[in-house]
C-alpha cells in the first residue's frame, strides 16, 4: 500500500525546530530562512524565539514586548507551522539554548527537534553552554553566508558528527538583509518597505521604534 504525505506525517514523530535570535527587528531574510528549513526539512512546527539575553552579544536596545509582537505580525505572513514564542522572555536568565531546547522537547516529547542557527554560530557549538548535553537533543542546522567558505562549514559539520552530533547543511540564496540595516534606515527616515512584512513595517512606524539609532 503506498502511504500519502498525511498517513506519514502520522506514522513519523513529529519534527520540531527552534529559530532563536534578537529580531530587533524581524525581517524577510529571517522569514524565508524559516520558510526554506521548514520545506526542506518537512518540519511540522518551527519556534521563533525571540532571545531576553543573549550569551553571544549585548542586550537588544528594543524592549522584548516589542519584538516579540513584530514576530507575531510577521509570522502571519507564513502559516500555522510557525510559531512566535515567548519561552525565552519570561525566563529570567541568560537565553542559553539548552534550557529552551529542554522546555520545548517537555511540550513535545516524542519529537525529533532541529535547532536552527546561522553559520557564525554553528561555528562555536563547541563552545556553548552544555553543549555535550545538548549534541544528544538535537540536529544543529545551518546554511552558508558570504563570509564564511561553504567548504570550511562542510568540514566544521563532519567535525561535529564526529564528536557524536546530528547536523544538516544546506545551501541557500542569501539575502542581504540585517537588522542593524532596517534600524538605521528607520532612523534616517527611509522606506522598509519590502524588507519587513507590511504589519511590521507599520507596527514600527506607530511605535517610533528605531527613530534615535545611531
């Protein structure tokens, strides 16, 4: 009997990802990133997870109420597969990934979970926080970016497989967005238009966000 996508979704555990980051403010480039793990990697639901504090740079200058919201907004755009969550913000503590990926895979117990990061990242696993704990709870995803040779993050994922980690390494047309950007055009009084979705681009412009960035 041939099975149909649905009848094995149901005979699969279901595949949870988690997509952290300031998203001071959100914007395309993240979106379509979500968008392409999601498809490539038949996820059921992906985490947006805006960080409180993150362990890798300085507190976002914007309040986490804010960003927050800009994901939801933002998310509408996509479908019901993703979700903007908060379980970093009402933790009081430094947003190590750990704990979240502990939290989330408590709500979905059965799941295969994938953590979603960017190359700069992926780099420095060995690096974070409980790490040897955390290679045994997840596949590390990530895709190439400019300034870091596709071949070196190849190598870096067959490093990590050896020390006993899942990984998944994709390829991926970047797109030239960042958020420091959208800030500072904000904050110069040029259009976002296209770079952030609609609701967001309006939800900061009736918030004054990013109006004093320097």
């Amino acid at each position: 009997m041939i099975q149909n996508n649905t009848e094995k979704k149901r005979t699969r555990p279901l595949r949870i990802a988690m997509f952290g980051g300031t998203y001071d403010p959100i914007h395309w480039g993240h979106m379509r990133l979500c968008k392409m793990y999601a498809d490539r990697l038949e996820l059921d639901k992906v985490y947006v997870v805006p960080t409180k504090t993150p362990p890798h740079k300085a507190s976002s200058i914007t309040p986490e109420e804010h960003r927050l919201e800009m994901c939801r907004l933002a998310l509408e755009e996509l479908d019901e597969r993703f979700i903007a969550s908060d379980i970093e913000l009402r933790r009081d503590a430094t947003s190590y990934s750990f704990y979240t990926v502990c939290a989330l895979r408590e709500m979905h117990p059965d799941c295969r979970f994938f953590l979603l990061c960017g190359a700069d990242m992926f780099v420095t696993l060995e690096n974070w926080h409980r790490f040897d704990e955390l290679k045994e709870l997840v596949t590390f995803c990530t895709v190439q970016r400019d300034d870091i040779d596709t071949t070196d993050l190849y190598e870096h994922a067959a490093r990590l497989e050896d020390m006993g980690c899942s990984c998944f390494v994709t390829e991926f047309e970047p797109v030239s967005l960042s958020s420091t950007m959208i800030r500072r055009k904000v904050a110069a009084g040029e259009s976002i238009s296209g770079i952030v979705p609609e609701l967001v681009e309006k939800y900061i412009l009736e918030n004054g966000l990013y109006r004093s960035e320097v």
